[in-house]
C-alpha cells in the first residue's frame, strides 16, 4: 500500500513537470517559428530598465566608434537625394499598385543590448511604444538590413535579427531582381544563406544581395553580398553563402522604419497572406 | 531557516541580474555558452520536495528567459533538473545520508561529492538546452560539443561564485 501511494506521488509529480514542459516549450516554439513573443522579455519595462542601465556604463567604451559611424553617415545621407518620397511629376504620377510606391519614416533608436553568438539573436532597442514603434516593423542600421521588431513596450523594443533561425528575409539580387528567402544556419554570425536557388540564374561572387521591399523594408536596403555559391552535382537547386553587411558584434544605432502605407496594404491584402512569412 | 531563505533570495537576485546582464554577454564564441544561474538550484536545501523544487526551478528558468530573449528555454532546462534533483541527490547519497544543517556547497560537501553532483546537473541542463536551442539532428556533434564546453564553464563560474559568496555551514 505504501508503496502505491509512493509510486503515486511520484507520478503525480512527474505528470505536473510534464504539463509545465508543455507549456513552457511552447512558448518557445512559438518564438521560434512565429516570431511573436508571448512572454516577458529584454522589452518589459523593468528588464529594460536594468539592460539601460548596466548600458550606460558600458557604452562608453564603443561611443567614439558609434560617434564616427554616425558622422560617417550624416556626411553621406546629405550628398544624396531623399529616395523614398512619393514622386509627383508634372501632372502625372504613377501607381502601378499598391506595392509600388513607399513611404517611409525612419525612426533612430540606440541599441542597449544584443547578442550574436546564439541560435536565435535579438536586439533591445530603447525605443517603445510611445515612440511609434510597432511589432512587425523593420529595422536597418547605417550599413543594411538588421530585423524585425517582435515585441514592444512603452520604452523598449526587441528586434528579432537576421541571425535567426527561420527569419526568412525577402530578398532579391540587385541588377536583375530575383528573389529569394534568406535564412541562417546558425554556424558563422556574418554569414548568412540562401538555398533553393534556381541554377539558371546569372550569379558571380561578390554580386550585391538586397531588401526585396515590400511592408518591412524600403526597396534595396544592402543585406550582403555572395560570398560562395554552392553547386553539389544531381541537385536541382544551388546554394548562396552571403557575407552580410551588417556586423552584429558592433552595432550601436539603427532605425526602425514605418511604413505609411502598411495599413493600406494590409487593409487590401486581407486574408490573402497569414503573415507569418517575412 | 528564515534566515536562510533571505539570503537565498537576495543572492538568487543578484545571480538572474549577473546572468542576464554580465555572463550573457560573454561571447567568446558561438560553441561556448556559460550559465551561472543553475547554481541557485543546485544550493536548494538537501530535503526540499520536488514540487517545491520545481516551482522554484522554473521561477528561475522564467527569470532568466525575460533577460535572455530566450522565450521559455531556460525555464524548460531548469524545470528538467529541478525535477531530477531529489532523484540524483538520493543516488549520490554519502553513506551517513545528508546533514540537514548543511547546505550542497563545495565548502560544506567536499570537492568530489560537489564536482559530481554539479557535473551531472549541469551537463544534463546544458544538453537540454542546447538541444532544443539548435534542434537539428545534423548537427548532433555541435550539440554535444557546445554543452562539453559551456558546462565545464559554468561549472567553473559556479565554483567561483560558490567560493566568493559562500562559506562552510560548520561551526
């Protein structure tokens, strides 16, 4: 008898881990495969709180890098044109369709913490909610493409980077346009890949790889360049290796950008797409 | 007891606050990933019952994925060996059974009991973690060589620490 009520103790507790591991590796799972973060994160106002902190004692040994990049930049972006204005040319203006034209808005915000060397790497940013920053947006830096913001509160922001497992980036070859997704496998943090790729298209190494455009991101922001194609004889498809443009072991500022036009177009898409692709 | 349990509290604060914003940050290379946060689990008292035990573990495990971007990874681990721990702490039993009034520090347990009883905790937490982190049959190698190395650092740490904040129980 004894023994029963032991054996059912037992069984009640390992019924109970059982019940919590589900639970707790689906919360998981769904940060992994769904890019939503239903728990509490680097985006919570008191981790935030704690991550802005122990920053603003260690930042001052990356601030003359940050400082010279971000001079480096404005010295660039005022010797060129503003591209991404709605262009009204004489009495005629083009709206092919709604994915065409953008609008976007480039909101700054300094990074307060980041990783690289996991599976899944994400930034917190300190800007939040009342800043405008909403879950889904994409996020850039002076050198390309850096994410996607998954969750935000009403001073931080995480932003899922390129170095993710499952991120599939939306992007496509510079001179001709082909597109792909881009994922990372995890190995090298300034390598990313780009498999399935169908061999008849024009490729070299060193050719530049960009943002498709679409809802996240502006058209054309850099995401890397080909630093390998892979061809293994009988199979259908290659493989590219991109060097990526942004390094994820220095970053310190990055935009995060709205779309002016992203309701329309989810208003017009509709159900069309579940959106958990890109 | 009470006293105890405060101190245990302040230091678990600290620790959650020292993993997720020093020891994460330690990123030497993508095959190392140390963690110092398993220690607060292992110091739990001797006779603790496994719900208890749990609970705690994943209070912790949670904690710990808030300050990682983790997302429930580290509190699944924590829960793994929280839930094992009254069963390897009952294999491991010294031949005279465990003093109530000690606590399952180097100090009070002795180097060899404490390396084996931290070595199989912590290899077991770190293999968990890194094989659902990765998830890859593939890349089974990179698995077992991450949690080789990351643990015989965490192990490291945690002796460090246990040696800087804690002192033997015996009068």
């Amino acid at each position: 008898m004894r023994k029963l009520i032991r054996f059912l103790g037992k069984f009640r507790d390992f019924l109970i881990f059982f019940l919590l591991q589900i639970f707790v590796l689906g919360l998981f799972f769904n940060s992994k495969y769904y890019h939503k973060s239903r728990m509490v994160n680097t985006s919570s106002e008191v981790v935030g709180w704690f991550l802005e902190k122990k920053h603003n004692i260690t930042k001052h040994f990356s601030l003359p890098e940050a400082n010279d990049r971000l001079a480096e930049e404005n010295a660039l972006l005022k010797s060129m044109m503003p591209e991404s204005f709605y262009k009204l040319q004489d009495r005629y203006y083009y709206i092919d369709d709604t994915l065409y034209y953008r609008q976007y808005e480039y909101i700054p915000a300094e990074v307060i913490s980041s990783t690289s060397n996991k599976r899944d790497n994400y930034i917190t940013v300190r800007k939040g909610r009342l800043a405008g920053v909403e879950e889904g947006m994409g996020v850039v830096s002076d050198a390309g493409a850096v994410g996607m913001v998954v969750d935000a509160s009403d001073h931080y922001a995480i932003v899922k980077t390129i170095l993710s497992e499952n991120i599939r980036m939306s992007v496509k070859h510079k001179e001709h346009n082909e597109f792909w997704f881009m994922n990372w496998d995890g190995s090298d943090n300034r390598i990313a890949q780009i498999n399935n790729v169908n061999r008849d298209v024009d490729l070299a190494i060193g050719d530049e790889i960009v943002t498709r455009g679409g809802e996240r991101f502006p058209s054309a922001v850099p995401v890397g360049v080909i630093d390998e194609i892979i061809s293994v004889d009988g199979e259908q498809t290659l493989s590219l290796n991109i060097k990526l443009s942004v390094n994820f072991n220095s970053i310190f500022e990055v935009y995060l950008v709205r779309n002016l036009f992203a309701e329309e177009q989810r208003l017009l898409e509709g159900d069309l797409y579940t959106d958990e692709d890109e | 007891m009470n006293n105890g349990w405060i101190k245990y509290i302040a230091v678990l604060v600290l620790i959650v606050l020292l993993q997720g914003l020093v020891v994460n940050n330690i990123e030497i290379s993508t095959w190392l990933n140390p963690m110092i946060y398993p220690v607060m689990i292992l110091l739990l008292p001797f006779e603790l019952g496994t719900f208890i035990t749990m609970g705690v573990a994943l209070f912790i495990g949670l904690s710990v994925d808030a300050m990682s971007n983790t997302f429930g990874l580290h509190a699944s681990a924590a829960l793994l060996i929280g839930y094992l721990r009254p069963t390897i702490l009952r294999l491991i039993k010294p031949r005279d059974g465990y003093d109530g009034t000690l606590l399952p520090t180097v100090q009070d347990m002795g180097i060899p009991w404490f390396l084996v009883y931290s070595s199989i905790l912590i290899f077991i937490h770190h293999f968990w973690f890194f094989t659902f982190e990765i998830f890859s049959f593939s890349k089974f190698f990179g698995i077992i060589l991450k949690t080789f190395l990351s643990s015989l650092f965490s192990i490291s740490l945690i002796l460090l620490f246990l040696y800087i904040f804690y002192k033997s129980s015996r009068k």
